[in-house]
C-alpha cells in the first residue's frame, strides 16, 4: 500500500470514523495514526468537554445533565467535520455516536441530532471491538463491564440507524489494528 497515495492531502475530503465503546482502544490506535503521520482527531472532544461540565457542576454527569451534554459534543463533531476540506482524515467518534450514548441514558434522539446524521456523512466507519481487559484508571470509567458491552452495542446500533454498514477492527495490537483499517480505505481515484 502506498500510503502518500492513500494520504493525498489534495484530494476531496476522504473522512472515516473510529469508534467503539469504552475500553476498545480507540486511543492507542489513534496514537499509531499519529506515529505514522496519518490525519487524525487529536485527543476526545467529548472527553473534554465532559470534563468541562465535571468541573462547572462539580460531579459526574447525570442523566438530566445529558442533552446540554450531547448538544456540545455534536457541536465539536459538526465543527470538527466542516473543518476538514481535503485528503483523508481519521475522526474519533462521529456524530452517529450521540445515538448510543443517549440512548444508554434514555433518551431519544433530538431534531439537531437527527439533521446532523443526515447532513455529515462518512466515507466509512471502523468499530473497535472492546478489548479483552481494561486496565486503564481514567476519571471517565464509570461502567462495570456489563455496561461497558451495552454502551458498544448502542453505539454499533445508533450507525446502522443512520443508514452505515460498519467494518469491525478485532481486539489487537493498535499497529495491527490501523493495518486493518488502512486495507480497507482506498487511495482517491483521479
């Protein structure tokens, strides 16, 4: 594979999500996009915001705090997607995510959600199985591993809502991983 020809910077926007539940490993794979220089979503906006809300209320997010929550991360995907105008670009999460993540905290999907999946589309999706173990102490775990399934499962579903038809990236090594994605993303054609 040639990856400049796959990069193609000049080219129209080529854009694919990254996405899976907690503890999928969407942060080591998107660290190797990074190691190989291949664009791609720096950090998590919706860890970030969600931060922000953490430290304006002073606790964890709750359920009646979700939709404020979700309308600015879908404000940071749509800013993020209208921003990238040519060549290929890796995005972790995508709109179609916001589906999921309501839904787990039962609600419906909203007007700006709804438009916003039919507006911004990607080229493809990736869904990262989760992992076998999940190690990592972040503020954000709040799931046991039940939840943690149930997240992922909603999120798969909140695509295929959306008219997707994801490509699923099995539990590995992030090198082997983002091997995977990158033979199933096609250089431009002229």
């Amino acid at each position: 594979m040639d990856l400049a020809a796959l990069i193609d910077a000049s080219g129209p926007p080529r854009r694919y999500v990254i996405t899976g539940g907690p503890s999928a490993g969407k942060e080591a794979v998107l660290n190797e996009f990074a190691e190989r220089s291949i664009p791609a979503t720096e950090g998590e906006p919706a860890r970030e915001i969600y931060r922000a809300h953490r430290e304006r209320l002073g606790r964890h997010l709750q359920v009646g705090d979700r939709r404020e929550y979700s309308r600015e991360v879908l404000a940071a995907f749509v800013q993020e997607y209208a921003a990238h105008k040519h060549g290929l670009r890796f995005y972790n999460r995508g709109i179609p995510d916001g589906y999921g993540w309501d839904a787990f905290f039962g609600l419906s999907p909203y007007a700006e959600l709804e438009e916003a999946a039919r507006i911004y589309r990607y080229d493809a999706v990736f869904v990262l199985d989760p992992l076998d173990s999940f190690t990592a102490e972040d503020d954000l775990v709040f799931a046991q591993d039940r939840e943690i399934r149930r997240v992922h499962e909603l999120i798969v579903q909140g695509y295929y809502d959306t008219g997707y038809r994801p490509i699923f990236i099995p539990a590995d090594d992030p090198a082997k991983r983002v091997d995977q994605i990158l033979a199933n993303v096609s250089a431009p054609t002229a």
